[in-house]
C-alpha cells in the first residue's frame, strides 16, 4: 500500500483518528440541540407600518401657503402642527416639484 499524499490524513481516519472524533461529537451535539431556527429578524425600522401621526392632507395648502407665500419659518409652522421641521420641508419640496412638473406640462401644450 502507497502513503498517503497528506500527512494530517491519519487524524481523518475513522474510528480513532482524532479530528474524526471531534467532526462526530459536534455532529452529535448538533443533532441533540436540534430546534428550530431562531425567527428571521426584521430589517425594518422599529414603530408603526403606518403611524397615524403627520400632517393631514386637508392642512397641506395651508401649511404650503404659511412657508412659500408668507415666508414663516419651517420650524414655526412646524411647531404649530406638532410635526418635525423635516416634515415641512419634505412637503414643501414635493409641492414644488409637483408645481415644476405641471408648469413644464403647461409650457410642452402650448
């Protein structure tokens, strides 16, 4: 019979080899602890999927109104709605670039 090719093939060789004996003891220490996987964890943020707190659509115009026309703070205006001054600023720039859009719309028809 020919050697091996690797000196550590002896440590592999059932049943006294040694990293034979550890590969079946974790093996079997697997097997005995077999229980379900832990639930997959959530990768969204923590709160409500659709919390009820913002700015209702009715206000929208005035809100609109009190920062571009009449120039008031966002933080102001914020403050009087009980939402971020980060909320006024995402509505207001989607007002605007709603208005952009139709204004360009208008421009191509004519």
């Amino acid at each position: 019979m020919s050697a091996p090719l690797s000196p550590i093939f002896s440590l592999f060789l059932a049943p006294s080899g040694t990293l034979y004996l550890k590969v079946q003891d974790v093996l079997a220490h697997d097997e005995a602890d077999d229980v379900s996987p832990p639930p997959m964890v959530s990768k969204r943020r923590p709160g409500p999927k659709h919390p009820t707190d913002g700015l209702p659509t009715e206000h929208w115009p005035m809100i609109i109104h009190r920062v571009v026309d009449q120039k008031e703070p966002l933080r102001t205006v914020a403050a009087a709605y009980g939402v971020s001054h980060e909320t006024i600023r995402r509505l207001i720039r989607a007002a605007t670039k709603e208005h952009v859009q139709q204004e360009a719309q208008r421009s191509n028809l004519s």
